[in-house]
C-alpha cells in the first residue's frame, strides 16, 4: 500500500503531542482575546474596551473573549472564531454594537471549523 493514502490514527495522533516523541509538536494555553490586545497594546484595544461597556460581562466573556483573532480596517471588522454557535450568537445579536464600538460600517464573522 503506498504510504500517502493512509490516514493517520489515534496512536498516531498521540505521538505527536508534546512528551508523546514528536519534539516539533508545541501545545499552548489559550490567552483571552483582551489579554492577548492589552499584551500587544493593539491600536484596537480602545475599540474592544468600548465594546465590551456596551455588552454583558458574561456575553462579552463567552463570545467576544474566545475570539481566535480580530481585524479591522477602515470599513469592516472581521471576528474569527472556531464556534460555529457562537459566530451565530454574534451575528444575530451583536452586530449593532460591534458596528459602534469599531467605527465600521460592516462586520464579518468567520468561522474555523
């Protein structure tokens, strides 16, 4: 059998995490998204500390804080997450004030998986 046709198994997938063999393989811990924009002083961070004023603690913790990442140029922001439930809740929720608190005059929210 030729070796790129077969698929990778669990045993397979367990060796390459970390202390598993595969010493390329890094596992991090992820950081909030306002602690990762403080740590990088983003010239965003005024526009996500307006945002987070305009929304629940909680709302703002479970959907904003667990953003994979956030862009934004003169017209649009783009929100990037991986929860499929949570690009819904944002699109169908927050798109008011996410539109205020960036300035912009279009929000894209794209989904990982």
């Amino acid at each position: 059998m030729r070796r790129d046709l077969i698929v990778p198994g669990e045993m397979d997938e367990i060796a390459a995490l970390p202390g598993g063999g595969d010493p390329r393989v890094v596992r991090e811990q992820f950081t909030p998204l306002l602690m990762r924009m403080e740590q990088e002083q983003s010239p965003i961070l005024p526009s996500l500390l307006k945002l987070k004023g305009l929304m629940t603690e909680e709302d703002f913790n479970k959907y904003i804080n667990t953003l994979q990442n956030i862009r934004r140029n003169d017209t649009t922001v783009m929100l990037v997450t991986d929860d499929a439930l949570a690009k819904t809740y944002i699109e169908g929720k927050f798109l008011k004030q996410v539109e205020d608190a960036f300035g912009v005059q279009f929000v894209r929210v794209v989904c990982l998986n």
